[in-house]
C-alpha cells in the first residue's frame, strides 16, 4: 500500500481533483496495449501542465516512490505498464498546441497531442509533421518521443529524433529543463539525442519543439501484388540499389492483406501471396521520372497486378488498408501479439522464411506488416488463449524478436523494449554494454524511481518473468472480482 503521506503530498501538490484513487478507476490504467501485461498503480495524477507535473514528481521523490508517466497508453511493448505501490502521471489532459510558426518551420506542442493533430495543426501553413506512425489517430507526441517512432515514411525522412529540436523536460527530482535547441544546433553533449528513445526512463517531456516540413508537390502511390513474399522483398532491395528513396515502402503478406480487406475494403487482392505499396514524392519531373524506375522494377520481379492511385482519394483508400492492419487482425484470430524487429533488407526474404517455418513448428499463424523500406517487421502472432495458446505465442513472439538480432538487426525498430523484451536485451548488447545504459539511466535518476523495471533487464524480471495476467479460476467463475 501507499504510504498516506505520500498521497496527501500528491493531493497537496496537484489538488485532489486530480488525483485517482478509486479501484474501479484504476484498472483503466493498469496496462498499455501489450495487454497481457498488467498492475493496477496506487494512484493515478492527472497533469494538466509542466508545473503540475513537476510538482508530483517532486512528491514522489520526496517519499520514494516510483512514478510511471502514461500518454494514450497504446504502446505495445508494456512501456507504460504501472509499478505496484507506485503513481502513475497521465499526460493526457496536456493536450494543447501551443504553438504553430510557419515562417521557421516548427511546432511547440504538449506531449498529450496527437501524432496526427500536429500536421492538421499545420496543413494552414502548407506544412506537415513527417513522422506517421499507424496509430498516428491516437498516439502522442509525448510517446512518440519516449519510444524514437517511426512510421511508413521514416524510410526518406527518419524518426522522431530527426524532427524534434528541443524539449521541457521533468527530471526525476522534479528539476525542470531544456534539452536541446530550437535551432537544431547544440553545444555539448546531445542530451536531447539521450533523451529521445529513452522510453521514460530519465524523466518526463512536458513541451516538445517539433520542425515541421513543406508538403511535397507530388505524391505518387502505387499497390503491387506479387507471387511470393521473396519476389516483392527482391522489389525493395533493387529501388534502393537503384538510388530511389521513396518516401514509403510498406509490404503485407495474404494473412495481413486478408484482414485488413475485410476490414476497410481498400482494394487489396485477397488471393496474392504478397503486396507493395510504394509511395514517392517531391518535384513532379523527379517522382515521374523514378515513378517508370519502380513500375519496371515491380514488373522485373512479377508483378501480377499494379494498381496506381490516380486521386487523393485513392491514395487515401490504399494506406487505410495499411494502417489498418494491426486492428483487423482481429477478424481472422481472436487473439494476437504484435511484435517489432528491424533486420537489413537484404535478409527480409530470409527472415520471413524463418517466421514461417517457426509460426509452423509453434503450431500458430504469423501476420506479417512491415516497413519493408528500412526492415522494420511488425509480425503479429495470432493465437486463441482459451485453446491455451498464449504461452506458445509468447515464446514464438520472443524468439522472431530474437532472430532478427541474430540476422543482425535489432530488437526494436520503433515500439521499444518495455517490459517485454528487458529479457531478450543481452541477446543484443553485452555486458558492458548494458552496464553503460545503466549507469546513463542512473545519472538522470540514481534512485531508479522513473518507469523502473523496463527497458534494462533485472533478476526479478528476467528471473520470476512476472506480468502477464491469467485470472483466477475464481474470477473467471465470476465469484471474485480483480481489483
């Protein structure tokens, strides 16, 4: 239990019409959206600016205690996931656009606004944020910084950390700070470059300086069906040998494409192994040109169908199929877990392969969407937890996470580590190596109080493998409730 100072230092420094504590309230934030790994917290602190923020933090490290901070909560990798006996600091009430200037090219926002919010912020102006995760609809710039996101588009225009200048940041004693510049240049060390990807371990983003880029006088999209997965990867490999960058290259096999089609009906070919969709843009003279470059590239490798969006609407129709992927997955499995792993282009048609052949040993079905631009993978393991699957299509979720570092590329390309893969880290770094990231985390927070628990592995979460939640028989009987 929460020590009762410690709640009335938080009420006290926020106002206790800010601060949960009811039961029922509480499950609504117990975890993020990796699910099945759950804690209720203590308390929960509604922010609702920088100094409020400050102020609870600067509450709990008074009475050490353990904070998490929460945007939209849709991480998928338990990076928000509460600490027991710990507050949670929800960021979702900041919400504002503080401001928008067109003539320098950026944004100051609060970390509770939308990935999506920002580029209607500035589509006025002609101008919009690059950076476009799927759930760009309801994740945060907040999270986006925490987790360095990505999207389809980072292939030509990179991550968060390529487009945030500066940041107010709450440090872990509740000191506030700048880290960075507005100008993009700094002296000294990149703090802000420590800060971003960190996945809330150093502290909390209150105010984020985004830059902000023209919109492109050309978009040219085009959907590529393929007989073979191997086929349409071999696409990707000879449009970068070739020396165009689209600014998307996004591939998804039949199980994907399936979903997603039943879902939003956005023209995909239900029966094809595999499908591309390539997007350029820029001068109108450079995408025609390199446009030609790609239909013949599609049509070297087989292509058995290219559609081209003639209209914004079609265009629109095609990534909505896309960026649907995750969600509709839900029709064709009652349950599933997206996982994130990057491999080099080169090995997409190996990793796949291998996916295959391991879903097939496993005795599951893998989804595969991915950023195949930058070999980003997001494959969903799909399951049914009554048949009692869940513990196969975690260990087949972690060992894909794996391979890809053993293909050599990474654990994460944008969802991050959390809770999930903490384990799976010394597979990836070595002792030194890790040891260094703790000793960074530990000067930004020597106490451990911010998100402990995530992102670097610890005996007690690598050794008990604590966190997913299976009810009691109890509770499924309905004779008990969880509180």
């Amino acid at each position: 239990m929460l020590d009762p100072a410690t709640h009335d230092a938080l009420v006290a420094a926020v106002g206790p019409e800010n601060v949960l504590s009811d039961p029922v309230q509480l499950r609504s934030y117990e975890c993020d959206g990796l699910t099945g790994f759950r804690q209720a917290p203590s308390l929960v602190v509604l922010a609702r600016d920088t100094r409020g923020v400050a102020a609870a933090v600067r509450a709990c490290h008074r009475h050490g205690v353990p904070f998490v901070a929460r945007g939209a909560g849709t991480g998928l990798s338990g990076g928000a996931m509460p600490v027991a006996d710990g507050v949670v600091i929800s960021l979702q009430r900041m919400r504002r656009v503080l401001e928008i200037d067109p003539l320098d090219r950026r944004a100051v926002l609060e970390p509770g606004v939308t990935n999506l919010d920002i580029t209607k912020a500035a589509a006025p102006h002609g101008l919009y944020f690059a950076p476009d995760p799927s759930s760009q609809q309801v994740c945060t710039i907040g999270g986006n910084v925490a987790e360095n996101s990505g999207g389809a588009h980072c292939l030509k225009y990179g991550f968060t950390t390529n487009h945030v200048l500066s940041m107010t940041v709450v440090l872990p004693d509740g000191e506030i700070v700048t880290l960075g510049e507005d100008s993009g240049e700094q002296l000294g060390p990149d703090l802000r470059g420590v800060f971003i990807g960190s996945e809330g371990t150093l502290g909390i983003v209150c105010e984020i300086t985004v830059r902000l880029l023209r919109a492109p006088e050309t978009v040219r999209t085009l959907l590529a069906d393929f007989p073979s997965v191997t086929d349409a990867g071999e696409v990707v490999s000879d449009l970068v040998a070739a020396g165009i960058i689209p600014a998307a290259v996004e591939m998804m096999d039949n199980l994907a494409i399936q979903a997603a089609e039943k879902a939003v009906a956005a023209g995909y070919t239900l029966t094809t192994p595999a499908a591309l969709v390539v997007e350029l843009d820029g001068p109108e003279v450079e995408c025609s040109a390199q446009f030609d470059q790609v239909r013949q590239i599609c049509e070297r490798h087989g292509c058995t169908r290219l559609h081209i969006a003639d209209t914004a609407e079609e265009r629109a129709k095609i990534w909505k199929g896309r960026k649907a992927a995750f969600a509709a997955v839900g029709r064709i499995s009652p349950d599933y877990i997206v996982q994130d792993g990057v491999v080099p282009r080169t090995r997409l048609a190996e990793v796949l392969g291998r996916i295959e052949d391991m879903g097939t040993g496993a005795g599951l079905r893998v989804a595969n969407v991915f950023h195949a631009g930058d070999g980003n993978l997001h494959p969903l393991v799909l399951f049914d937890e009554d048949a009692g699957e869940l513990e196969r299509a975690e260990q087949l979720s972690t060992d894909i996470a794996e391979l890809c570092v053993e293909l050599g590329g990474s654990l994460s390309g944008e969802h991050g580590i959390g809770t999930d893969k903490a384990c799976s880290m010394p597979r990836m770094f070595g002792e030194d190596d890790l040891t260094t990231m703790d000793r960074v985390r530990g000067a930004f927070d020597p106490h451990r109080l911010c998100n402990p628990g995530k992102l670097l592995p610890t005996p007690r979460l690598c050794g008990e493998q604590p966190g997913r939640y299976r009810p009691h028989p109890l509770e499924e009987a309905g004779v008990i409730e969880r509180l």
